[in-house]
C-alpha cells in the first residue's frame, strides 16, 4: 500500500519513524512537505487582526496554496494520507485534508501527533479526520496499517486496534487510550532521506537530529509532557542503548559525508550519568561530531559536564523559565534552586560549553519586578543567549487550567486553542501581538533580556535600578531578536562595531563584490595556532577515526564556519620521507560554535586514512572555503604527526 505524510515547514523525528516503520513492512512511503512561512511563530511585523484572520482561515491564506498542496498528494496515489500535528500547526494540516476530502473523497485520512494526543474527540468530529494515533504511535499505527490491508487496498477493520479510534459505518472504533510503547532499540531508524531532498531542508545534509531517549521525568505545567504523564499514568523515561545510538550515527556519516554537527533533541539527555559514561567513548572514537543537546540545570553536575566537554558537546539549552520562586512552585510545578542554576551556568561557562537558556514571559501570576530580577540575575551568571519566548498555551495542560482559574484565559480562548487556533488567541509568541494589552508591560522586559548577554553588567544593573530600560517598546525582530545574538556571535559590540566599519569601507571601495571574500590578513593568521594533543601511532588504510586538537585564535576575527565563505579545520597526508602529498584537501571539520576571537578551544578534527600503506604525515590546517589554505605552520606547535598506515 502507498501511504503519503503531510508535513509542513520542519522535519519531524516522529513522521521520520513512522516513515520507517511503514516502508520496513512493505509500504510506500512518500513525503509532501509544504512550507507555511509560519516556523510555529507568527510574522512579528503583522498586525494582530491579520494574524487571526490567516490562522482562522488558512485556506484563505495567499501565501500557502492549500489546494496545490492537497494535490500534490493525491498525484501519489495514496491509500492512506497521514498528517502529524502539533497544536501549532494544526490549522494548515487540518486545511490540507479538508481539501483533498473534497478532490478526493473516498481517500482516508489519519492524524496523530500531540495535538491529536491532546483532543482525539475533537479531531474526529471533523469530516476531514477519519481516524487518530493516540500517543507514541510506533506499534499501534504500523498493526492498523495490517490490519487494513486487503490485498492491494486500503479497509478499515472491524476490530478496533489500541491506540486508535477510526470511523466505520457511522460509528467510532476504538478506545482513548495510547498503544503499546516500543522498545526503542527494535526500531528502524528514521527516515531522512526524503526529508533532505526537500526545498528548504538543505541544512539537514550537514545538521543531524535525533533522540537517544523518550520522555522526561519532570512535568513541567506548559509541557506537553504534563499531558503524557497523565496518559500512561506514570513518569517513564525510555532511553536507547548506546550501541543503537551509534549506529544511528555511523549510518548519517555514511550516507552524508558532509555531516558537521548533532542535535541532540531529548527532553533531558544528561538524565542518565552511568549512560553518558558508557557513551563517551564510542561517540568520540566513532563519531567525534561536535553537538549540542537539551537538559535541565538538575542534571549537570561537575562530572557530566566532564563527560560532555570531553565528547564535543558545544552547547547546551536548558530551561531556566522564571526567577521566581512563587511562579517556578506554584504555576510551573517545578523545583526551583536559584543558587543551582548560577552554579550550573559557571560550570558549562569555565568549561567552554555554551549556554542558551529558555525564559518565558507573560505568565499567569507573573511580574514585572519578576522579570527585572531575573535580568540581575543572566547578568551576574551570564548564558550565552537567552530564549525570551512568549507563553503559549496548550490543550489540557495544567497551565491552561491555572489560566483559566486566573482569568488569564477565557473558556472561548481555551476552547480556540483544543481547535488548533491558539496562536489566534490572546497569546502568540509575536513580540506585542497582544489585543487585550495584558502582555505590552512586558514588551520592555523581553527587549532587555535579549541584550543583557552582551551589555556589560554596570549598564544592566544602571537599567533596571532606573528603569530606563522600560523606554524600549521595541517590537521589532531584526533589532530585539536578531541583532543581539548577532552582536554575541561577534565576540561583543567592539567586535560588531569593528566588523561594521569593515564593511563599510569595503563597499565604499568597492573591495569585496559579490561571490568574493578577503583572507584572514597574514599578521593576524600569525596569531592563530592549532596544536595536535592526541593522534593514534598507527591505524588502517581508508579507516576513519578522530584526532584532538587544541585551536588558539590570538587573532581578533572569529573563526566561523556558518559564513557564506567559511573557515574550516581540514587536513593532508603527505609521505613522511619524502614530504610528496598523498593527501592534499581531506574533509573538512566544523567549528561551531564559532571560535571567537583571543579565545581557544579543544576539539575533535575527524580524519580519513589514505589508502596507501607506509608512515604518513598527518598535517591540520585551517580552510577558508572558496579563499586559501593557511599553510603557515607554527614552529611552537606540534601541528603534524606522524602516523603509521597499515
């Protein structure tokens, strides 16, 4: 059978699962991706009517072609169309079967995906849902695919299968409750391929994403996990063996080259201390990809964050949400240790780990003065940058509840929200999107976030105590969102001001046209050093494995790989005897996060084995695609080693 998934905007891990699992028992398995423009946050230069109206009526939408969409997937053939959503997206996915009901009437439909986990009832009274996956769906959805099968067609079947109510003969089929949980390991892994190919997904080919776990043990009240523990009826966190983990992985490597960087998505990856023990080596020696991943401040101790530095972990994202106590107990359901989080924020800072920390405004209950505290507080103990997201309520989570006791949420706004319209509501993420102007105290407060990690602490503490920072109505992106973390990227305004003036004279010269890019000036290269720490004696021809590098840049410029014309870490192999290249321009290796300037750092440089036998020199050097090698060896440094090929 030919089952076709819609998805707009992202790649989904869950869809990519299921994609698997369907195309292992024989399934054809096409994807239509479609891009809404929306990226889950609205435009933050449109006026609010503007963005109701398009949320309430998608299928008016000039900007997405609903109809061009839905016939995109019915040029598939599909037996079954299967659409995942979250409460974010709903809308469009819910506009996209609707209209291929109408083209095609007799084509099934299934939805699943949190926001389906969170209101089954609801989908199934629309005519364009005709049956709904309940939860983790990896089970129940590939038996409800067998269970239909009639030869070459699609049927509904008489019994019912749990984990999914379907519609037949007028009735509904099934119970509310999630199918049976998959022992992660015994999965495929994830279907990327046809999610790389797709316009607007390049940057897979070098980013890789993945979970090494399931679920998370706390429950937070704005997280969808509040509902799952409510679902199974217990705190379950399901983690893959390492083994898995690293197959997964050496099968990315293998199938892209050109990886350069692993997210890691779990809910908590540092939950489990004796697992990131056992995985440190295998991903080093294996994989030696630089990574980030998400956790909470509870987790980090002195020797995970050990573990993680050590494996190539550039960056962490870590809830810290509200520096207050009263909101953190009362409203999140959260443990709250103020003086934690500052240590584990040291902690990751002397270990070169950057921090991107998540911090929620417009809460039920919450203050300004709450916001100015927490502002003293990043500016004291200072991530990298800071994640100002505004609230945004989901379908029966238990600060949709706390809203609702509050008078923050209205029950018609509650019940926009279980229709997918919550981004319609009174709150969105879009900076000052607020019609009832609950929200427009805070507008100041999430400016002043954004920038305390680049201000210097004397101007923070000045601000707040004045309260001049409350003059900063400012709303829009480029100047509140974008700028600031461009700011950081720099190294600070000296940097970014620098670089600026730069520019200018650049283009007013005329110097630099388009599709060119100056080297780093040779004065400058002179103050960058790379020096080998750790290099096996000897390993095989082709083999791959990874080196240790220390890469000081004494030099003002950032080192970034993220650039239109980015620097590198490359390497050659030349014939340790007679110094003739057998190797010359060997794959590359990423530094990200950018090295900033008179900073240095340890890294993995990820190496090929010639395929010829003998003792070879390893030489590593920095790369600036579409410019110059820089040759120039530091005579300090042991930049080369001798390596044995057997």
């Amino acid at each position: 059978m030919r089952i076709t998934f819609v998805y707009p905007d992202h790649e989904s891990l869950g869809v990519q699962y299921l994609m698997a699992l369907a195309a292992s028992k024989g399934h054809e398995t096409p994807l239509v991706l479609y891009i809404t423009d929306e990226n889950f946050h609205v435009n933050r230069l449109e006026k609010p009517s503007d963005v109701i109206s398009r949320l309430r009526n998608p299928q008016d939408d000039a900007r997405v072609d609903i109809a061009a969409v839905a016939r995109r997937a019915l040029e598939t053939r599909p037996d079954l169309i299967a659409f995942s959503c979250v409460t974010d997206n709903s809308v469009w996915q819910i506009a996209v079967a609707g209209e291929c009901k109408r083209l095609s009437p007799g084509t099934p439909t299934i939805f699943g995906g949190i926001h389906v986990t969170s209101v089954p009832r609801e989908m199934l009274k629309r005519p364009e849902v005709d049956a709904v996956a309940i939860g983790e769906a990896d089970i129940s959805f590939v038996e409800f695919l067998e269970k239909c099968r009639r030869g070459e067609r699609l049927v509904f079947p008489d019994d019912a299968v749990k984990g999914i109510i379907f519609k037949k003969g007028g009735a509904l089929v099934g119970k509310e409750e999630e199918g049976p949980l998959a022992n992660l390991d015994s999965l495929p892994y994830p279907s990327k391929l046809p999610w790389m190919s797709s316009p607007g997904l390049e940057y897979m080919r070098i980013d890789y994403k993945m979970m090494a776990s399931r679920g998370c043990p706390y429950a937070c009240s704005y997280c969808l996990n509040s509902l799952i523990h409510k679902l199974r009826g217990r705190r379950l966190v399901r983690r893959r063996s390492v083994k898995n983990v690293i197959g997964e992985l050496l099968e990315a490597r293998k199938a892209n080259p050109h990886l350069q960087v692993v997210q890691f998505w779990d809910d908590c990856f540092a939950s489990n201390l004796s697992w990131l023990r056992e995985f440190k080596e295998p991903y080093i020696n294996q994989v030696g990809l630089p990574f980030k991943c998400i956790t909470i401040p509870e987790t980090l101790t002195e020797e995970a964050v050990g573990l993680l530095k050590d494996m190539g972990c550039y960056g962490i994202q870590m809830g810290v949400q509200s520096l207050s106590e009263k909101l953190q107990r009362e409203v999140f359901h959260r443990r709250f240790d103020a003086a934690r989080i500052a240590r584990t924020i040291t902690l990751l800072n002397e270990n070169g780990i950057h921090v991107y920390a998540d911090h929620l405004l417009g809460v039920p209950h919450d203050t300004v003065e709450s916001q100015e505290k927490a502002m003293l507080f990043y500016s004291e103990n200072r991530p990298e940058i800071i994640h100002a997201f505004w609230l945004n309520y989901y379908p029966r989570t238990d600060i949709a509840k706390i809203a609702l006791d509050s008078g923050d949420l209205s029950q018609t706004e509650y019940e926009e929200i279980c229709s997918g319209k919550c981004l319609g509501a009174t709150r969105m993420f879009s900076l000052g999107s607020d019609e009832s102007g609950r929200l427009a105290r805070f507008i100041p407060c999430y400016f002043m976030l954004k920038y305390v990690p680049v201000l210097p602490d004397w101007l923070v503490r000045f601000w707040v105590r004045t309260r001049f920072y409350r003059m900063f109505q400012i709303t829009n992106p480029t100047l509140a969102v974008l700028l600031p973390n461009y700011i950081k990227e720099c190294g600070g305004f000296g940097e970014f001001f620098r670089l600026c003036w730069r520019q200018f004279l650049q283009w007013m010269t005329g110097e630099n046209g388009a599709g060119e890019s100056s080297p780093i000036p040779p004065d400058e290269v002179r103050k960058i050093s790379i020096e080998l720490l750790e290099c096996p004696a000897s390993v095989a021809r082709g083999s791959h494995f990874g080196v240790k590098a220390r890469i000081v840049n004494g030099s003002r410029i950032p080192l970034d790989s993220c650039r239109p014309f980015p620097i590198r870490l490359g390497y050659h192999w030349a014939d340790a005897a007679t110094g003739q290249m057998v190797v010359r321009d060997g794959e590359r290796t990423s530094l990200i996060p950018a090295l900033r300037g008179r900073s240095a750092r340890d890294c993995r440089v990820f190496v090929s084995a010639p395929p010829t036998a003998g003792t070879m020199k390893l030489q590593v050097r920095l790369v600036q695609e579409g410019v110059c090698w820089y040759e120039e060896r530091d005579p300090s440094h042991q930049q080369d080693r001798d390596v044995v090929i057997t």
